[in-house]
C-alpha cells in the first residue's frame, strides 16, 4: 500500500477520502483543500477531522460564547483567562490556584468506568499543564430515572471509575452532584472537575517558542485505545439503539498518572519546559497544533518515533489516539538530558519527537517521507465558525403557561408531613452518601469541608490557612422553563453556595450540555443560556475563566434539558473560620435571610409530589445575591454565625432537614406572619439561606443584616429531636433519617 504523502497527495488530486465517516462535512472538507491547495494527505485528513470535530473546535458555539470575554467584569484576581488549558486565579499570599470543569458524556454511557475515570484523568492534566499540583476533583453527575434499569448498570459504573481513578490518584473528591431525571436516560451527563494550586510564578502556557526547542512526548505509550474517541463521539448524537459511531472508550491507568503528575512537577520546579500541552480530546492532533499554532514559529515531528502499545498502528490512528497519561513538552536544547533523567527516575517513557522550527508550517513525517504539512493555525484556531439558524421553540409558550401554581396543594398538617417525606426520600433529594462514600474525601489532610456541605474547602497554605471553596450547580429544570434565567440560577447558587461556607466568590468556570447544535430550539436554549451567564457574571463580577461546550447530548430526537453546569471558586483567608452547614447545638436561633415568594415552577414539590414540569423557575435579584453573599461571608468572618445553608431544590424545609440530620439536633419552626406553612416550606425562591445565630450574637447579626437591608427572619430555634412546624406537625429526625438515608441503597441493591 502506497504511503499518502504529501507528494502523493499532490499527484492524486481524485483519489476518493472518507471525510464524511471522520465527521466532516462536503463544505469542510473542500475549505480543507482550499487551504493546503490540492487534497489531505490521509494524516492530515485525520487531524483536521478531530480538530474540527464540535467537541475540539467549538464550531457552532464559538459566537455564543465570545460574550464571556465581551462581557467579562473587572477583576484584579484574572491571571489566565479564556483560551489555555485552564483559567488561573490571584488568592493572595503569591498562590494562585487554576480550576476547570469538562465533560466526558457519550464515553461515560457506553463504557461507564473507563468513560468516568478517563474523565477525571484528562481534567487533572489540564489542571497539571498549567504548572499547578492537582489538590481537588469534584464530579457533577445527571442520569436517567433513578428506577430505571439502565440506571444500575450505568450509575454504579461512573461512581466507580471516578473514585477508583481519583482514589489512586490521591486526589480528594471534595463535592458535585448527583441528579436523576428521565431526560438523561440515553444520555448521562459526567462532568469533572479540578482544582490545583501553584506560586504565581509557576504559571506555565500551551505554546511552542524558540527554534531549535526540543518537542518531547512523555508518560504512556501510544495505543489503539480512543482513537477518534471523545472527539468524534462527543460530535455525534445518538441513535435510538446506541451511539452512531463506537471509537473505543479510553482506558486509564492511574497509576501511571500519579507517576506522570509527581514527574511533571519535579520537571516544572527545575524550570526545565519553555511550554507544555497535555493529550487530551484528539490526541497528538491537538497537542502539535495546539503547541506550534500558539508559538511563534513552526513544528517538525518524526511521527514514527511515537512509542507505541501496538506496531500496527496506522500514522493516521497514532494521530487521533486519545491513549490517556500522555504529555507534549517543549524543552531547550541543554536542559533535555536533564528531563529525560527526571523521566526516567519516575519510570516514566520520555521521548524526542521533533523540534520547533523556523518556518510556519506544521510539518510531520513517518520514516522520513512527508505525510503533513499544515499551517497549524488553521487545523488548531481557524476551524469552521457556524452561525446556527436559532428560534425559541413553538412549545416555550405552553410550558411556560402551565404553571405550577394549578397543582393541588396540602390541606393541612398531616398533608404536609407526608409531602415532606416524600419529598426528602425522593432521589434527587435524599442521601448521595452511597455515592460520595465511595471517594476518598480526606487523603492529603487539607479538605477542611466535603459533600454533603455546601461547597467543598480545601486548605492551600498550612501556617496562615489560606484556602478556596468550590461549588458546581445547575438546573436543568428551570433552564428547561427559561434557559436565561436558568443560567443565571445555576450562578446564583453555586455562588451562594461558596459564600455560605464563607468563603469570597472570586470566578466562574461552566460546562455548558446541550442538545444537538443543529435544532434550531437546542440552540436557542444554548445562546439564552449563555446571554444569562454572561450577563450574571458581569453583574456579580466573576469573570468565566474557561471550561466546556458538551453538545449533541440526545437520543435520535429527544434531547436533554438545557443543563448548564456552573463551578465557582472563592478564597477565604482562614479556613478555620468557615461554616458548616450542621446544626451542632441546641439553643441556636434559627433564621432566614431573603424573602419568600409563591415559586413553585420546577420545582422539587412539583415534580416529586405531581411529577410536573410547567410554569416560570424562580425570579433572580442579583444585587440581592450579592447581597446575601457579604452577610454571610462578614456572619463568617466575625463569629456571627455557627451554621448556614443555602436555599434551592426542595426549599427550605430540605434545607433544614439537612442541618438537622447533619448535626444530629432537631428544630422547632414557626410559620413567619403572611406565609402559609406550604409556601414556608416548599418554595424555592433565589437568594435565600438558613443560618444558625448563637443567642449571644442575635444582636449584632440583627443589627448588621439591617444596617445592609436584608430581610433577617428569626423563624425556629435548634431543639429537640424532631423537625417540628408549630401547629402543623412534627417528624422525628429518626423517621426522616430513615426516609432521606435508604432511597439511594434501595434503588441500586
């Protein structure tokens, strides 16, 4: 068989080439031609199919997304914004930490385990690259009906790689979500999260400079595993009976990772690297591209120097392998004996594939014969920009008429008990301890909060107890009712979320899951989606410092709802001043901040109760919100406060259900004045918390929440061993602990 070379590319202008089974369309294939001036090569077909996959180029959300940029507020703490493997953040006291979030979707749903683990691999190099130890991974999950049967298989398995690859790792899974809807039965969403921590100085960029610099792979050999994978399956919608294209799943090896991580950071602390790419989606694709195309000259690589798992892979398979635990570094030609020595004191395979060049061509060779020969801008940053036809679908208007407020209600107390129980034994509700027990949450001795809490907190500096708080939330039932407001919901809570551990709201990172780019309605929930979070993030100034586009999540026509995923990071000068969410003594004084509103659309009551989906998610007050956060970060910050808990699914009477069973101490409540018990307990109105005010401190918290104008309602106090509502009812904590605790078990036994 001949070689494809570019020579021979040249000479065979006719000759037929598979770009529409690569993903690509007529269009693309001929802007390909136009570019190079005669056909691709197969290799270069192949990389430009991967790099121009939805999933590599963000094709058709790239105008949508430019609002995170236009619209991006102010921020003294920004160091690396949008466009590098991971945005990276000012904390103070010369620590910077960089966090991003992604998605591992399709791979998760056909191989769940691999599909999870390799997940929370690639995020953890992306975090790695940018010179940063990993300290933290979180994992926001969604999968179908919790008594499905495809739920069992798929659930246990996702659970399963994420902690066996983050357990290996050493890296505690601080927090995330567990979420069931009959929306995501075809298609789970598996988003990752990860945090690292770095000095200022040890920010490290994708890009290759200086002519003559040494281009070296390093970590796993290169296998047959992935190729294509998240790339071109990531791009693809499902079929009713499965997934249109199968590339094989990526198959982890922690083990191999930890080695990779502890090398890579010795290799940084030598400043042995002029720049560095991990291989993620596309490979060796994405990495040459990425690295020549962000640098300053051009890229000469030896493909066939690859260290390989498998000798009879093709130039074009080693160029789209996806094989996880891989690293692309430029390095200086004096200072590459020094990081091979490193590489091979961790055992890890290190090997020279090329050299940065003068020119401006990406140009890889097999044994000595041209087979690419590429502007790497255009396979890498000058993809195909699509202006996707979008149009509020014809059904907004009936399902936002349909609200919830026509659902019949409670008729009195014992009506109430049974819908508070039902409503904490519900899946989404109860326990995720199932789940969460099976990651390590302490290993490093530094996470000072864990699930269930409100956000997760991780110590970074030992002696003066610097740290940062992460929370991811999303909603992809009031993004279904109103994906502008949605988005801006799953800032708000997630930002309220961070803020109520006490920790400051310093930038978002988002991983954006959506249907298919190419219905019109998907892509109008994409573009409000993101017109919301911009607009939020500008309002609550927390710039987006990067993350991820997950598209083509649905099954044949049926797509999920619009679930954008929202992580936000906050700083807090001294961790042991944070605040849990458990109410740990009798006596305290229970109260609510923010006001309460007749809001019921999409919420828990509805859907649980009526399994209902209708009417308007919540009204947002962003000024109110932030707010709420300096309330609760001062209440924090001066010994005003001993518990707080965020208001969201399930309203406040989940909320206190869950301080209640967290502290093991019950609570007696009093219906505030112009509030049926209903509405007290169920809505799930925005910018509101529970807090837990020593009778000591009631003065001061009263005074500081009207000096600032927020509403403060004292509404119960920590006693007993029940939840009572007086008047209305009262559930000891052992019934509720009994419902909350055994849905989860009894769904998976």
């Amino acid at each position: 068989m001949t070689l494809d070379t570019t020579k021979h590319a040249a000479g065979t202008p006719d000759a037929d080439q598979p770009w529409a089974e690569l993903g690509l369309k007529q269009d693309e294939y001929e802007r390909i031609r136009d570019i190079l001036g005669r056909r691709p090569t197969g290799a270069e077909l192949a990389m430009y199919s991967v790099m121009w996959s939805e999933h590599c180029s963000y094709k058709s959300s790239k105008v949508h997304l430019k609002q995170f940029g236009e619209k991006a507020p102010a921020s003294d703490a920004m160091l690396v914004g949008i466009g590098e493997n991971a945005g990276v953040v000012d904390v103070g006291q010369g620590y910077a930490v960089t966090f991003k979030v992604e998605s591992h979707n399709h791979p998760s749903y056909i191989e769940p385990y691999q599909g999870a683990a390799t997940g929370v691999g690639g995020i953890v190099r992306d975090i790695l690259a940018m010179g940063a130890r990993p300290v933290a991974v979180m994992d926001p999950l969604r999968f179908g009906a919790a008594d499905h049967p495809d739920t069992k298989r798929v659930l246990p398995g996702v659970v399963a790689g994420i902690g066996g690859y983050g357990n290996c790792l050493g890296l505690p899974n601080i927090g995330g979500e567990v979420v069931f809807d009959p929306c995501y039965q075809g298609n789970p969403l598996v988003n990752a999260l990860c945090v690292g921590v770095m000095k200022h100085e040890d920010i490290h960029l994708a890009k290759a400079s200086g002519a003559g610099n040494k281009v070296i792979l390093y970590g796993a050999r290169t296998g047959g595993d992935g190729i294509g994978g998240v790339s071109v399956l990531a791009s693809e919608t499902f079929d009713s009976t499965g997934p249109a294209k199968r590339p094989a799943v990526q198959v982890g090896d922690p083990f191999q990772e930890k080695l990779l991580i502890e090398c890579t950071l010795e290799i940084f602390n030598e400043d042995l690297v002029a720049g560095i790419q991990d291989l993620g989606g596309a490979g060796l694709s994405c990495a040459t591209s990425e690295l020549a195309s962000a640098g300053s000259g051009g890229m000469r690589v030896e493909l066939d120097t690859v260290p390989l798992r498998d000798s009879s892979l093709s130039p074009e398979e080693i160029l789209m392998s996806e094989s996880q635990e891989r690293m692309c570094a430029i390095v200086e030609p004096g200072k590459v004996d020094r990081f091979l020595e490193i590489c091979e004191k961790w055992d890890v395979i290190a090997t020279v594939i090329g050299e940065v060049t003068e020119g401006d061509r990406l140009e890889i060779f097999w044994h000595g014969e041209q087979i690419v020969d590429v502007p790497p801008r255009t396979v890498a940053h000058e993809g195909p920009v699509y202006h996707r036809p979008y149009e509020r679908p014809s059904w907004q208007d009936a399902l936002q008429a349909d609200g919830a407020d026509k659902l019949a209600r409670p008729g009195g107390g014992e009506e109430l008990r049974e819908q508070v129980l039902a409503l904490v034994a519900s899946p989404n509700q109860a326990s995720k301890s199932w789940v969460t027990d099976q990651y390590d949450r302490f290993v490093q001795g530094n996470t000072v909060l864990a699930q269930p809490e409100d956000s997760g907190m991780i110590r970074i500096d030992e002696e003066s107890n610097l740290g940062v708080a992460v929370a991811t939330d999303g909603n992809g039932r009031y993004a279904k009712l109103d994906p502008y407001t949605g988005a801006q919901l799953a800032l708000a809570e997630s930002y309220r979320n961070v803020a109520a551990t006490g920790a400051k709201p310093l930038a978002v990172t988002d991983c954006l899951n959506f249907g298919s780019p190419e219905d019109p309605a998907v892509m109008w929930q994409f573009a409000e989606a993101c017109r919301g979070l911009a607009d939020a993030c500008l309002e609550l100034g927390t710039p987006v410092t990067g993350g991820n586009v997950s598209l083509y999540n649905q099954t044949g026509e049926t797509a999920i709802h619009p679930t954008p995923v929202v992580g936000v990071l906050g700083v807090i000068d001294d961790v042991t001043r944070r605040t849990p969410m458990a109410f740990a003594e009798e006596g305290q004084l229970i109260y609510l901040l923010g006001d309460t509103a007749d809001e019921l659309g999409g919420s828990a009551w509805s859907q649980v109760v009526h399994g209902h989906l209708g009417g308007l998610p919540p009204k947002l007050d962003l000024e109110r919100e932030k707010l709420l956060a300096e309330i609760l970060i001062a209440g924090s910050r001066d010994g005003m406060i001993d518990a707080a808990h965020d208001l969201s699914d399930g309203g406040l009477v989940q909320a206190v259900t869950e301080s209640c069973l967290g502290g093991g101490k019950g609570a007696r409540l009093v219906v505030p004045d112009g509030l049926s018990p209903f509405v007290f307990l169920f809505s799930e109105s925005a910018s509101r918390a529970i807090v837990a005010v020593p009778r000591s401190e009631e003065v001061r918290f009263n005074d500081m929440c009207g000096a600032r104008g927020m509403p403060a309602t004292r509404i119960g106090v920590v006693d007993g061993d029940a939840v009572e509502v007086q008047g209305e009812f009262s559930i000891p904590l052992a019934e509720l602990r009994a419902a909350h605790d055994a849905t989860i078990p009894a769904l998976l036994a």
